[in-house]
C-alpha cells in the first residue's frame, strides 16, 4: 500500500483524512486518490532520470480526471493522449499541448486536424496509411507535421496478454524490419517532420528485461537511421512500469533509470517516458460499504455498493485488488468473494478473501488509482462514483457522483 494510506487511531486513512469522514460526506462508492502519492510518484521518475532532463508524458488514459491533469501539469508534466478528447481534457485542466504526444492506431481526420490546430509535440504513428492520412492533412492546412514512429520491436514484456502490446501478433505500432523503409518515405514527404521514435511494449511489468531489449532494439535502428543521414531529436521508450498489486517485486526505479540512461550512453537525443499506472495506480482506492453478507452453500459474499462498472480490472483481466476493512475489527473471518450488485456472474471485485465483516461496513480496494474510473461505465443503470482528492488534512470533490439526470440526459423517447 502506497504510505499515503495508513490506518491510524483504528481506521485507514488517506494522508490525514479518515475514510469514514469521506464516506459520510460523500457516500459511497466514492474513488479517493491521494495528491501527495501521485505527486510523489511522478517525482521518482523526475529524480532517478534528473541527469538526462526527459520529458515525461503522463498516460492519460489511466485517469484523465481534470484536477489530476491540473496537478502533474503543475509539475511539468507532458502528456501521452490515444484521442482528441484526451487532448482537449488535457486543453481544458491547462496542460501545454506542446508537450503531447499523441498515439493510438486509429486517429481520425478530424483528431488529427484538433491536434495540428493545437501544435502538439508529435504523433505517434502506427502504420503507413497513417502517415499518408496525416502528411495529405498537413499539407492541406500548409503545415509540417511533427512526428515519430511506433515501433513494434515484438518482445515479450511477460504480462497479461490484454496489456501486451509490443508483440508481432499485436495491432501496435510499425514492425521493426519496416520502420527503416519508412522513415525513408517520411522523410522526404513535404508534411511531415521526422521527430523521434517511439515504441511501448506493453503494461504491468515488472522486470527490466523487457525494457531493456525495447530500448537495445530502437537503439539499433537509431544508429542505422543516423548512417542514412535521418536524425531524431528523441526517443521514447513508452510506459508500463508495473505496480505492486499483490506483493509483486518490481525492479526499483533507480535501477531501472540507470540501465536506459547507460544504453542511451553518450548519444544526444532527448528521453521520452509516458508512464500511466504507475504514477496514479497506487495513488487511488475505490471506497464501498458492505451491504449484506450472505453465506452459501459453497461460497460466502461480502455484497458491496461497487461493482464491475466502477471497476472492471477485476472481472477484465483476471485483476488483483486488496481489500482492506476500514475499520478491522475483531471477530471470526469468513471466507468470501467481494462482489458487487450487477447481474452478471463476473461482477466481482475480489475472490477468496478472509474478511472480518458485517454489514454496514466501509472496505477500500485498494490501488484503483490507474484504469479505475477511466473504465467505469453505468450499466445496469448504475451512476459512476464520485471522486475526492486528499490533501493533508483538506478533501476537494474533483468529480461528483452522477445523477439520473445525468445517464438519460442525451436519450429521447422516439414519435
Ligand atoms: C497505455 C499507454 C501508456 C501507459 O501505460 P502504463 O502501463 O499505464 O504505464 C503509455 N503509452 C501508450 C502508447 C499507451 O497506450
């Protein structure tokens, strides 16, 4: 658990806030994420890379909440954004759209005009109609078009195979024995402008292994690329840091910086990062309350007022969550599963659990600070929780909880 959530006086808190407090004032379920573990977070990226100055571009998809956005452009934050609304939520919390890079295999045109409009850092192209679609647009608008190549380097980061991406079999990205033929073309078309190169490999990792073939990989084609005369300002190696869910060990950050920054060695291209879960991912814990205890036959469920809708990385990926009580109190454990109020058999949160617990109680899953509420939908009618910020002692609503209003607002009753 990241040391911003401790339990003191007998109940968790987040930094000096009691969860109980929040639970009261905003009910549940509500997603707390905490400003000083998220601030703390991007600062071990900042330090342990401080010799080479990167720019690091936060993963907007892991939580694109504004006042987070607001707070890590505070900091000096880039941002990595997958769709034009991205950019414009990262527009709208007074991110600099100078310092966005923007990926994704399916831009559209009008995404890709939002971002020249904006004078984004580059584009993260993933195939070559792309790079056609955005040199015919560029030169439309009597534009350059900044960009780099998504390079699918196909290793093999050991993670689950929803989250790898830099495999020959995924959609991600150019393949290795391609790029040089395509950095050629791009060069030479009259909208674009030849930035950097990218790839990233995948998600949750925990080994530098991984990174390291990554980095060695575009290193190569690097040097290849510099012979043929195309030089880049940049080379980003992407995201994927993983966090530790279930006591996972992961290669410590300075260890980590130290590999990549010894195998850039002494070429002078700026380092680009694009961290998600591991800047918000431990930052967060999604706060419920037990509504019922109900004992089986053959398996006993802690029902809860969250469900697969607010966080689907259980029931998606096969997920690890903790759970921790609030409040621990003394009693017999029952062996459990943590689930939710959906029809469906794949609303859990968590399985075979010992919890102490009854009804009424407060549980907070923990480490739903990244691919949390990004993910939350409202089936089964269910409005998305609110979500708090702690800071010290102070608690500031960033996003109310949704109204009924709010889900049928854009519907209308047809004739
Ligand atoms: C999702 C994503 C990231 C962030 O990945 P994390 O595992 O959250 O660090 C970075 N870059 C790209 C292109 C992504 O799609």
């Amino acid at each position: 658990m990241n040391p911003a959530f401790s339990l003191r006086n007998g109940a968790l808190h987040a930094e000096a806030v009691d969860l109980r407090m929040i639970a009261e004032r905003f009910s549940t379920p509500t997603y707390v994420y905490s400003r000083q573990a998220i601030t703390s977070n991007f600062h071990a990226y900042r330090d342990a890379f401080s010799r080479i100055q990167p720019l690091i571009c936060y993963a907007v998809k892991a939580n694109s909440n504004l006042a987070i956005l607001a707070l890590l452009a505070s900091e000096g934050a880039g941002f990595d954004i997958v769709s034009g609304g991205e950019l414009l939520r990262v527009i709208a919390a007074g991110g600099d759209p100078g310092r966005v890079i923007f990926s994704g295999v399916g831009k559209r045109e009008e995404e890709i005009e939002l971002a020249l409009s904006h004078g984004i850092l580059c584009f993260n192209v993933e195939s070559e109609p792309e790079l056609d679609r955005i040199n015919t647009i560029a030169l439309r608008r009597r534009q350059r078009a900044p960009i780099t190549f998504r390079i699918n380097p196909d290793v093999d980061p050991k993670t689950h195979p929803y989250i790898s991406t830099g495999l020959k079999s995924n959609k991600f990205g150019v393949a290795w024995h391609d790029a040089e033929r395509l950095y050629r073309r791009a060069a030479a078309m009259p909208g674009i402008q030849v930035r950097g190169i990218e790839c990233h490999i995948g998600s949750q990792i925990t080994e530098l292994a991984p990174f390291a073939d990554a980095m060695a990989r575009l290193l190569d084609l690097v040097d290849r690329l510099e012979a043929a005369g195309i030089s880049l300002e940049h080379i980003d190696v992407g995201g994927g840091r993983g966090i530790s869910y279930n006591g996972e060990s992961l290669v410590p950050m300075s260890e980590f910086a130290d590999a990549l920054i010894a195998q850039l060695g002494s070429r002078p291209y700026r380092l680009l990062l694009e961290p998600g879960r591991s800047i918000v991912g431990d930052a967060g814990l999604l706060l419920t309350r037990v509504e019922y205890v109900k004992r089986g036959e053959t398996k006993n469920f802690a029902i809860v007022d969250a469900a697969m809708n607010d966080l689907i990385r259980p029931t998606l990926y096969g997920a690890h969550h903790g759970v921790l009580p609030v409040v621990p109190r003394e009693g017999e454990a029952l062996d459990c599963d943590v689930v939710g109020p959906v029809c469906e058999s794949g609303d859990w949160l968590a399985r075979e659990r010992s919890l102490v617990v009854a009804e009424g109680d407060l549980l907070a899953i923990l480490d739903a600070g990244a691919y949390a509420m990004t993910m939350a939908s409202n089936y089964n009618t269910r409005t998305r929780p609110a979500e708090v910020l702690v800071d010290g002692d102070s608690v500031h609503l960033i996003r109310e909880r949704e109204r009924f209003e709010d889900l049928i607002a854009h519907e209308r009753v047809a004739g």
